[in-house]
C-alpha cells in the first residue's frame, strides 16, 4: 500500500516562497498565526451551545451593537479576539482592522510592530450560528504604507485605504461540514481541509478555477422591489429560464453567508449578486468594501472568475472609508460580464423587449462594446 501524498499548510506556504528569495519568511508566519486563529473559532463554532460551560457560549456572554449597527454574537467577539490575540506578537502587524472594530487595531507593547496590515471579518454569516448553518472568517493582508513601516507610528484609518488590487493575500475559513481554508497569495487559489486529527490544513483542491459559464445565481429576492433596473432585468431574464430570453433555466441559491455562497461559486461556478439598492441611500450595498468584497473578489479573479460593483471592476475601488459599503457582484466570468453590459446600458435609450436586444441577437456582442 502506498500513502497518499498530502502537503500541508506550512509546505504549500514553503513552496510559495521559492519564487520570492528574498523573502524574510514574515508572510508565512503571518498565514500560520491567521490559520491558527481560524482552527481556534472552528472549534469554538464546531462546539456550538457546549462551548464555555453550562448554557453555552451564547447564553453567557453579553451582546453589544457594533459599528455597523449590527448586534454583535457572542462568537463574533470571540472570533475577533482570536483574530488580534493569535497575529499580534509575531512582529509581523503594523496594524489591523475589522468588522467589529470601529477604529484600527494598535499593535500593542511589547509586541514588535512589522509590515503587514491584516483586515478582516472575524464571522461571516453570524446569523447562522443559531441555526449550525456554515459561516467563515475572511481576511486580507496588505503591505502598510511606507512611512508606518519605516516610523513604526500607530496606524490610521488612512492607512487600509488601499483598492483590492494591492492586496498580496486573501482567503477564508469555511467553518461547514469539514473545515477548510481557501487561500491566494497572488499565484492562484488553493484550498485546504482541515485534519482534525493532525490538527493541520492539508492540501485538497490545488488551483481551483471557476467555470466561466454557469446556471445558479444567488441572491436575496426580499430586497427586489429597491434592485436597479439592469439588475431586475438580469433576474427576471434568469426566473424566465428555457422561455425567456436566456433560453435556458437557472437555479437560485441563498444561504445568507456570503463566505458559503463564494465557496459554492469556487467549487462549482454560480454568480452571487448583493448589489447597490434604493433600500438605504445613505448604504450603497450591504457588504463592505475592505474586509468582505476585496478579499472575495481577490480570491474571485485569481480563480478566473469576475468580480463587479456592476459599474466598475471592484478591485479598482479607491476606498473611502474603513467600514464603507459597497456593491457587489461576482462569480462565473460570462454572467458577471452580461450584469456589467446590463448596467452599461442606457435603459432609457433602449426598446429591451426588443428582438434586436435577444439572446441570440445578432447584436448581442456588439452591446458589450
Ligand atoms: P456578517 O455576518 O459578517 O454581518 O455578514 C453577513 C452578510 C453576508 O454574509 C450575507 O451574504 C449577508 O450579510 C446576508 O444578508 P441578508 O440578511 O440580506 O440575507
Ligand atoms: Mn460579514
Ligand atoms: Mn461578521
């Protein structure tokens, strides 16, 4: 018999590194420390109402509203605080920030201050914990600003204000059935399952790549009465499947965490749409920009698929904000072209019923011009 071969986490990292030689072997620490956070809240996810004593973790522990207004779950603070606890002594931070934390992270004395910022939404989907559907923490590491790595200065909010192009990493955990870290250093997508014996993240789906073709969409159809046109239009063309103008049926999916529903997309294809609405004006979007759209949309293009406000390619937002909200589109590159051709269109100059305006129009690919 002969074992089968499995890399780990660590080598995977290794083997990585092999292509920068100068590399001081900071960023792979860092990645661990993320990854050692990550197998922390999966525990205590994993652990459910038996986590931390009679009545559970979510019975004992106080509830606060944090900075987005949202009541915070007892296990989104502690998965905060395995985030901060677990990556601020290695040396490597200069700073971070998260979804539940209304101002940046100091990294605090004695600990080394480094290069790196990490950013991140400790738990995605928390509004499943109470029902054991899957949720996931996403991150995304940046490089500080020169002046904060050469002064060592406390950070600002300023200082994360970086488009998601310059990101050198992004992943997340998948806290489901198995556990699994899905992760980009820029050199595509790989993903891990976690080995609960082993206690370690093994390689499982190297290079994953997205169908650019699919036929699932994802999105929460309570909110359809305030979608923009070029978004009603894209659903109702996809509900009217074989008989419409797609000539074909799609299937619908919403598992109300974003994290889980990108997973599917990198599995399988899919297109995952929470756009810009009327719903709140002083909200242009539900998700947020720097610790939950860029770090997907990394992760997204590295795996061949597209990601979109509808407007603009995502990852060329300047960001204005830490805690800014954003639209969000992305998935199997074909559909995610047609929602952006969609949005290009001057509704009101168009006769869209048209026949010259159909799926099998002659005039189809010039639109996308
Ligand atoms: P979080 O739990 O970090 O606040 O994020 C939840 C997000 C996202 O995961 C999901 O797609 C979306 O909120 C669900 O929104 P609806 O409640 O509108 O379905
Ligand atoms: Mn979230
Ligand atoms: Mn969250």
């Amino acid at each position: 018999m002969t074992l089968q071969r499995r890399y780990t986490l660590t080598q995977y990292l290794i083997e990585q590194r092999r292509r920068f030689p100068n590399a001081s072997g900071d960023f792979n620490a860092l990645l661990l420390d993320v990854a050692l956070a990550c197998k922390a809240i999966a525990r205590s996810v994993a652990f459910g109402a038996l986590e931390g004593g009679p009545g559970g973790v979510a019975a004992s522990a106080p509830t606060q509203v944090n900075v987005q207004g949202e009541q915070q779950k007892p296990l989104d603070v502690i998965s905060n605080d395995y985030f901060t606890q677990m990556t601020e002594w290695g040396g490597h931070l200069a700073g971070m920030a998260s979804e539940e934390m209304e101002q940046p992270y100091q990294i605090p004395p004695p600990h080394q201050r480094g290069k790196y910022l990490l950013v991140f939404d400790p738990l995605d989907g928390s509004s499943n914990i109470d029902v054991n559907v899957t949720v996931g923490s996403i991150f995304s590491i940046l490089r500080a600003p020169q002046a904060v790595i050469d002064s060592g200065r406390d950070v600002t909010e300023a200082d994360f204000l970086q488009p998601g192009c310059q990101q050198l990493a992004a992943g997340y955990a998948l806290y489901g059935p198995t556990t699994m870290l899905i992760l980009s250093v820029g050199n595509g997508v790989a993903g891990f399952t976690l080995d609960p014996n082993l206690g370690q993240f093994m390689l499982t789906h190297p290079a994953i790549r997205v169908p650019e073709d699919t036929q699932e969409f994802a999105i929460n159809a309570s909110n359809a009465r305030f979608w923009e046109p070029p978004v009603k239009r894209y659903v109702d063309e996809c509900l009217a499947g074989r008989t419409g103008a797609r000539g074909k049926d799609f299937n619908m999916r919403w598992i109300a965490s974003m994290v889980a529903e990108a997973h599917r997309i990198l599995m399988r294809g899919g297109v995952f749409l929470y756009p810009r609405d009327t719903k709140d004006i002083a909200m242009p979007g539900r998700l947020r920009l720097l610790y939950e759209a860029n770090p997907i949309g990394f992760l997204m293009e590295q795996a061949g698929a597209r990601v979109s406000t509808g407007r603009e390619p995502l990852l060329q937002v300047q960001p204005e904000a830490l805690h800014q909200r954003i639209g969000l589109i992305f998935g199997s590159k074909h559909e995610v072209e047609r929602i952006e051709r969609y949005h290009a269109e001057p509704p009101e100059h168009l006769d869209l019923a048209h026949p010259l305006f159909g799926e099998r129009s002659l005039f189809r690919e010039e639109m996308a011009l």
